[in-house]
C-alpha cells in the first residue's frame, strides 16, 4: 500500500478489471480505467494546481497557479464573481471624478482573519508596499497607471507619493496619471490585493509564516509543505463566511499532467488543471463531462531574448518566427480547441480593432521556409555556419510535445536546436534573469484590453519586459493610447503599436489558448470563463455524484 501526501493509505489501480479501495470513510470503484468516488467529506476540496509557488505574498506573485492559492485568501477592492467577472470585494462602493482620475472607495466593515479590522491605511501601505523599489515586486509596472506609481517604483520618489491616501479609516482616495478603462478589472488582479499592516510590520519577512499570517479573503493558511501540499481553510471572520460551505482546501503541485490525472482518477483530486493532449479521447471515452475546456484569453509564444546574439538580430527573430508552422501546432499537437497566433493580442479583445498581424500570414508554409533560409543567409548563417540555439521551455506533458515539434519546424530553416526542460518555477526565473536565448511563455489577460498584452513590450515593464525589447515608436504609440479618450482612436493607436511589435518580433505568438481543467461531477458551481478563476468560496461538494 502506497503513502499518499496526507498519509492516507490507499490503493490507486488503474487497468482492466473492478477493484473497490475503501480508504478513511471513502469508497473508490474502478471499471475498466474508469472512476466512482464517494467521499463523506463534503467540506475538503483537494486541488491539483500546477507548479510549486515561489511565494504567496500577493505582491510579489506572478502566475495563475500561485493566483489561485492567493485569490482565495485575499480580497482586494474588487474581486470576481462565481463566473470571473469583476465585482465589489473588500470596497462596498465607489465614485469616481468628473475627468475620470480620482476615485473614492468606500471600505467594507470587514476583519482579517485575525480579528483586526481591514481599514483604508491597509490599501494604502500596500499600494506604497509593492510600489517600493525595496519591494524588487516583479508585476509593480502594472499599476503604473496610479499618479506617480513609476517614478515610485524607479526610485525617483518616496513611496509616500503614490496618488492613493486614507481620508479615514474606511474611506480611500487613488488618483489616476490618465483614465483607466479597464480599472474594475485591474482591481481584482492580485497586484492590488492587500497585506496587513499590523502583521508585516510586526513579523517582516515573516509575516507568511501560518502562525502570523492574516488574511482578509474566505480562507486563510494552514500549511505550507514545500513540493507537497498547501492547505488553507476557512476565515471565520470573512464578510460573507456564512455562504463559504467548503472548509478546508489542499493545493498539491502537479506540473506532471499526466500524474495528475491518474490522481484525479484514483479519486485524490476533485480537479486538477491542465490535460495532456493524449488523454483527451480516453477521458471523453470514459470521463465524460469531467474534462472542462474553455475559451481562454491568452497566447501561447516564443520568447525571445534581445540582449545576446543570435537574438539581438531581426532577421533571425523573424526567420525563427516564420518557420514555425502555426496551424499544425494548434490542430495536430494541441488539439484542444487551440488556433494559430499571430498577433499578441487575442481576438475579440474590447475596443480593440484587431487588424495587425505578422507579415507572413498570407504565405503558404514552403514559401515562408524559402523567405526563412533567405533571411538567416543575410545574417550569416547557412549550411557552413547553422544557426545554433537553446530553446528552454517548463518540462509539462503537452510542452514537451510543443518543443520537439519545434525543433523538427526549425530543422527546416537548417537551425540547430537544443532543448532544455525545467520546472515551471525555475523556467520562469531563468527568463526573469535572462538566462536564455529563446523560450516557450504565455500570457492570460490580467484586464480585458489590448494594452495588458502590449505592456510586455514596453521598455518601462522593468522585469515583465524579460526579452528586453526596447522601441522608442512602440512606446510612445502606447504612452499616447494612455492620453486617448475616444475609445476608438485609442484602439487604432494601439493596433499601431501590435504592429511594429509584430514586424520587430520580440515574440513568436504561437496559439491562442484554451483553459484545460478536469473537475469532478461533485464540485458544484464551477463555470469556465475566460479568465480561467474559480474562486473556492463559490464551490459546494456534492459527493453523492459519480464521475461516471
């Protein structure tokens, strides 16, 4: 008998054959490969959530799979509702000035989780908190829209500049450089979630530790064992406690696709993100209904790194990009739902109209590769001098099946490709410090607007902008977006930004992507969105429900 990470024992089998395993109170029945999971325990919600967390301080994050531990402790100004979209969260209300710059929120009557209450010096220490160049917070650039947020950030002015103020206890005042459409939304993002004053001043570095923590969300920390589980469970002094069913809530590292669907099946998982491209007949076979794939908004691409050769050249950024056949990837190795990129921006973004494009597009494919050889020839690189490169991608399931395809597309250009997998938390640090030369990424919006995937190029995205890609057009076309009040002239304005973006090629989008979660029939209330955010506090457990 196996030890799984709660120390449960339980036999998983999977094959041929019926077996029944009844571990701690719950029955599991296995026919044929497929899964029946009855557990007593409707207040636990066992989550498969991607990779490791760096860390769960909110201002210092970066990735869905840290957002989804983080979302459910903290709440900033505004939140998302049961379906991702954007509502009022620890703000009841707010008003907003004549010219659009100044908005006062009115705080809600709530605690942390230690019993103090959540007041308005709250938001403002943390506004001035990840503003603060000590702070090193990677996403900091993002609320850069907040009156003197970068000169802030760059060192240039105290943190006690930054356009956000207490009138009183719960009343707060932010101050904007220009109008923020898209401001509901960048209030959810976890960048403007708060820390609690009291406690990081009192515990420092210190402050996470689960014996100190408070949080302000439906739950708050528990357990943090590193590259096994993180538990949370439920904040009694949350505002709306009495509508939060789920108790407590295990997040367990599951970057190995395929492992984590044997743990789902094996009925340890009531949902795990991500599927691996080959299991998606064999769940719909078996599974049926459990498989959740949704319309994402996000792009999939290269990243390329603008500070080393052979990078540093357009010609060769452009012939990498041109080689890589778009259609096969999404439809062939991805098979999702997956379509060809070629832009940053996805389609159907708001107020955006969506015209620019790569230059190759029209071309068929042996008429890109030709275009491709000619353009790596004028810079140098042929049958007697092959282009060499390192790509560096997260060593996850359908990754890797993306990697090796690429090196066969960019074998054809007579490219030399060496592939070097890593854990998604080390890949992403590695581009942080520019430790690469070309590198699989993504992107999912953090707002509904073209600006949230053109901010990646911009020079002032400090370490968001890891390629280091730096126009001086670009970044005054989107500086200029900023200042543009007819929504229409700001959208074609930042269509002219894609565009050099684009034909600069700092990036190689990919595929625009699909969300990939397996949710058990008993989780109640999940509703895929484009965002991809479930919030716990939502969910009910039905364990009544078969899977199949």
């Amino acid at each position: 008998m196996a030890q799984t990470r709660l120390g449960i024992s339980r036999r998983a089998l999977m094959g041929a054959g019926a077996t029944i395993a009844v571990v701690a109170g719950a029955a599991f029945s296995f026919g044929g490969g497929a899964m029946r999971h009855t557990s007593f325990d409707d207040k636990t919600f066992n989550r498969g959530n991607g990779a490791e967390p760096d860390t769960l301080d909110p201002q210092k994050i970066q990735t869905s799979w840290e957002n989804n531990i983080v979302g459910d402790m903290f709440m900033g100004l505004m939140t998302e509702d049961v379906a991702g979209n954007p509502v009022l969260g620890a703000a009841e209300s707010y008003t907003q000035s004549a010219d659009g710059l100044t908005y006062t929120f009115k705080i809600r009557d709530h605690k942390w989780s230690d019993g103090v209450p959540v007041t308005a010096q709250d938001f403002v220490f943390s506004f001035q908190r990840i503003l603060d160049p000590k702070t090193a917070a990677q996403y900091a650039s993002l609320l850069y829209p907040i009156k003197n947020a970068q000169p802030v950030n760059g060192g240039k002015m105290p943190v006690t500049a930054v356009g956000v103020r207490a009138i009183d206890d719960r009343t707060l005042e932010m101050s904007f450089e220009y109008q923020v459409p898209y401001l509901p939304q960048l209030l959810r993002h976890y960048t403007c979630m708060p820390v609690p004053k009291h406690v990081v001043k009192k515990h420092g570095d210190q402050w996470l530790q689960p014996q100190n923590i408070a949080t302000n969300g439906a739950y708050v920390l528990k357990e943090w064992v590193p590259n096994d589980h993180i538990t949370i469970v439920k904040n009694p002094h949350f505002y709306d406690a009495k509508n939060v069913t789920i108790q407590t809530v295990n997040f367990y590292p599951s970057q190995d696709y395929a492992a984590a669907l044997k743990r789902f099946r094996a009925g340890e998982f009531d949902m795990t993100v991500g599927v691996p491209s080959s299991e998606f007949e064999w769940l719909h076979d078996n599974l049926p209904g459990v498989l959740r794939v949704t319309p994402y908004i996000a792009v999939s691409y290269i990243q390329f790194n603008l500070t080393k050769p052979p990078f540093n050249d357009v010609r060769v950024r452009q012939a990498v990009s041109m080689a890589i056949n778009r259609e096969i990837m999404a439809s062939r190795v991805m098979r999702a739902g997956e379509s060809p990129a070629y832009t940053m921006v996805p389609p159907h973004m708001p107020g955006y109209p969506g015209k620019a494009q790569s230059a190759f597009k029209s071309l068929a494919m042996a008429q890109r590769i030709t275009k491709a050889k000619a353009l790596l020839a004028e810079a140098g690189y042929g049958p007697n001098n092959p282009l060499k490169f390192e790509y560096r991608f997260q060593g996850q399931s359908d990754a890797r099946l993306v990697a090796v395809a690429l090196q066969s597309m960019w074998k054809d250009i007579g490219a030399n490709v060496s592939l070097h997998p890593a854990d998604p938390q080390i890949h992403y640090n590695e581009l942080r410090r520019q430790n690469f030369q070309a590198a699989w990424a993504g992107w999912s919006a953090d707002y509904m607007d073209a600006k949230d995937f053109l901010f990646l190029g911009q020079t002032s995205s400090n370490d968001m902008n890891v390629g280091r890609y730096s126009d001086p057009k670009f970044d005054a076309l989107v500086a200029q977006s900023d200042v543009t009040h007819d929504p229409v002239a700001r959208g074609q304005i930042l269509q002219q930004a894609e565009q050099l973006l684009l034909d600069d090629a700092p990036f190689a989008p990919v595929y625009y992507a699909v969300s990939r979660n397996i949710v058990s029939k008993q989780v109640r209330n999940w509703i895929g969105n484009t965002i991809n955010i479930n919030r716990t506090r939502y969910l009910k457990l039905d364990r009544a429900v078969a899977d199949v």
